[in-house]
C-alpha cells in the first residue's frame, strides 16, 4: 500500500491551493474541479476536510464522475491512464486536474466539457 493512501486531504488541499493562486486561479476554481471530480459539494468538502479524512477514505465516499476516465497525461513521470491501482489512479487524476488549473486551462477543457 502507498504512503499517500493515509495521508489526510485536509494536509494536502492547503498545497493544492496555494499552487493554484500562485498561478492566479481561486480556491473556488479547485473545490469546482475537485467537486467535479468527487460529486462532493462544499460542505461535504468542508466536511472531509475538518475530519482530516485520507486519502483512501475521501474516494472511497467519492461519486466519482464517469468522464474521469478522459484524464490522461502524465503526474509525477506517470501516465495516469496505465495506473493499475484504482486508488492510486484517482490520487493521480486529482493531482493533473490540479496541475491543468494551475497551467491556465480553462474551465471547460479541465472539466472534460
């Protein structure tokens, strides 16, 4: 099992966002992916992050949306579509949903519209 799988998301988010409004995107803009992404609203969002929930248990409550499966392109030297571990994969598919916001795509290409 991956270290990452127990971190909380709650230690992780604070990263997410200051990499999004280093590149002049808003917190509002991540918890827009990541509720696309997971299905979870604000408070629900709010909810997980209070908890300090991991990783594993954040997707394991996830809805995760069906176009997910469009997230392609490499994280951390690694095709996220050849990721073999469920769990591992939807972590990697966070993370470049992250990166294409801090990159300046637009809403529209990042959410698979």
């Amino acid at each position: 099992m991956s270290r990452i799988f127990t971190v909380s998301f709650a230690s992780v988010y604070p990263l997410y966002v200051a990499k999004v409004e280093k590149k002049g995107r808003t917190q509002a803009e991540l918890d827009q992916v990541i509720a696309w992404l997971t299905g979870f609203d604000a408070a629900q969002l709010a909810d997980h992050l209070e908890a300090g929930t991991s990783f594993e248990d954040f997707f394991d409550d996830a809805r995760l949306n069906p176009d997910a499966s469009l997230i392609t392109g490499v994280v951390c030297g690694v095709r996220v579509e050849q990721i073999d571990d469920p769990l591992m994969r939807q972590i990697r598919c966070l993370d470049k949903l992250v990166d294409e916001l801090a990159k300046g795509k637009s809403m529209d290409k990042i959410l698979r519209a």
